[in-house]
C-alpha cells in the first residue's frame, strides 16, 4: 500500500471529522489524560487494516504507542483483540471513529473475499475484483481483496486497455478499436475485450487481444468456447456472477472470475473500539 498517499488520505478524513476542534472530547479531557484503545472483534472473519490504524493514530499523535494483536489477513473471532493504541485519551478519541469505519470496511471486504475464494478451492482460477469501488477508498478496498486472497483488476482507467461494449459500438467493430488502440499505445499496456457472442470471441481473437472477458455468459458457454481461445491469451468471466454457482464457473477452466460484489455490496465488519483505562501511569502507556 503506498503510504505517502494514504496519510494523505487520513488527513482529509481528519479534517472533515473533526474540523477546527473535538468540542466533547477537548473539554472533557486533559491533554495529560492517557488512556489505552481496544480494537475488539465482534464478528467472525478475516481482519484487514493495520496500516490504517498505524498511520492513522500516527497522523493524529505522533506519541502514541501501538500493539497489534492481529495481523492483515488472520481469520479472527468475536472476542479477539486486534490491537490496542496507547496515548492521551484525546488523541485516542479524536482518532477512533475514522479509522474504525475504514478497517470495519476493510474488514468486511476482506472477509467476503475470502468466502469466494474458499468456494474455488482446488481449481486454477482467481478471484478478481472489479472497478465497483468508493470514490476515494479504491486503494484501501482493492488492498483488502488482497487480504482476502483474492486478486486486483486494473487499478484504474490508466492501466490497462479495456474495450467495452460502448467502446465497440462507437469505434464500429472490436478489429477497429484493437486496431486504433495499437497505434497510440506503447507496448506494455495490455488490451482486454468484452464479447458476448461467439462471433465477437472469433474477432477478438482475430485481432490480437491480450485479454477476453466472457460478459453475462453461462459456464455451459464458456466452457464450449474455452476451447476456441490460443493459450496465451487470458480470459475472465463477469457479469453478477453469484456465489452459489462460482465453483461452476470456476470449473470451466476460466482464468479469473471478477466479482463487483466484493466491494459495492458490503455490510462492515462488526468491530468495537473502547478506551478500557484512563488516567494511567505514563509508564502503562509506553
């Protein structure tokens, strides 16, 4: 995870919460009062968040100590402590609600990873995400699926080529698109297509792509037209692919199945934070 950005990240998050001032948490508290955070587990699953909570306090109070308990991608249960943040009780605070919201998420992203991949065991495909993610939490939610065992699709619209249906209606035919697309692209950026029929496989093919996704196709077709595709080019299957029917999916011998569910459907991951001492001796603290 690029940690550079992530402060940055954190930073914004701090001053749209807390503003010019913490008006409950500065007028109930001394700067001296020191406390200890618990991050607690409430439900089961996998925990996705360390450096959210390292760099987040950290951006807050740069004294305060941190104890991690759980690491990124532990399976965890109701009762385990995750991590516990030592520090003045303002700083504590300030900084408690922000960063639990994002490992919640995290979290609960990492989890439900970790459900596909598990339902795919055995076979050689991946479990991909997609661009379904929060605007300005793709970097966080796409580091959880990681978490989870799964895998990224492009980062962006900058990485890689991706020509869809709109691409191809526009342009006039997928040949056309690839064609255009190869005169103005440097020989490192890959090119995906994403076909719906067999005759637009034929012309992807044809035309040299890198990568061909399987768009709302049922395994019992992307099995039959598996067969038709060169061995070096990848392919993927998308399109509301369930989890009930992703090992059958999976047994076709498909390459990655990219899921928009890992990120846009999430319930969080159900964690608590609580200060469990207060005006302890400095010596606790470190």
């Amino acid at each position: 995870m690029n940690t550079v950005k992530l402060r940055n990240m954190l930073e914004a998050f701090f001053i749209e919460d807390i503003g010019d001032s913490d008006v409950t948490t500065d007028n109930l508290f001394q700067e001296d009062d020191l406390g200890i955070l618990k991050f607690l587990a409430k439900d089961t699953g996998v925990f996705c968040g360390r450096e959210v909570i390292l760099e987040g306090f950290r951006t807050i109070d740069q004294e305060v100590a941190i104890e991690f308990v759980s690491h990124d991608g532990v399976r965890v249960q109701p009762g385990d402590v995750l991590a516990l943040v030592k520090g003045p009780v303002r700083s504590l605070l300030k900084g408690e609600r922000v960063i639990l919201n994002l490992i919640q998420r995290m979290s609960a992203i990492a989890t439900k990873t970790r459900q596909a991949v598990s339902l795919i065991e055995g076979t050689r495909t991946k479990i991909c995400d997609t661009r379904k993610t929060t605007p300005g939490l793709r970097m966080l939610e796409k580091y959880a699926v990681r978490c989870g065992g799964g895998f990224n699709h492009r980062m962006g619209l900058h990485d890689t080529v991706m020509l869809k249906d709109n691409h191809i209606d526009f342009t006039g035919s997928i040949s056309e698109a690839v064609k255009l697309i190869k005169s103005k692209i440097g020989h490192t950026v890959k090119i995906e297509v994403e076909i719906e029929t067999k005759e637009q496989l034929m012309e992807a093919i044809t035309a040299g792509v890198d990568i061909i996704m399987f768009d709302n196709r049922t395994p019992e077709e992307i099995h039959e037209w598996l067969s038709l595709v060169p061995p070096h080019i990848a392919t993927e299957a998308s399109g509301g692919i369930k989890f009930p029917r992703l090992r059958e999916y999976a047994l076709t011998g498909i390459d990655v199945i990219s899921l928009g569910c890992l990120t846009h459907s999430i319930e969080a991951f159900d964690i608590s934070a609580k200060v469990e001492m207060k005006n302890i001796m400095m010596e606790e603290v470190k």
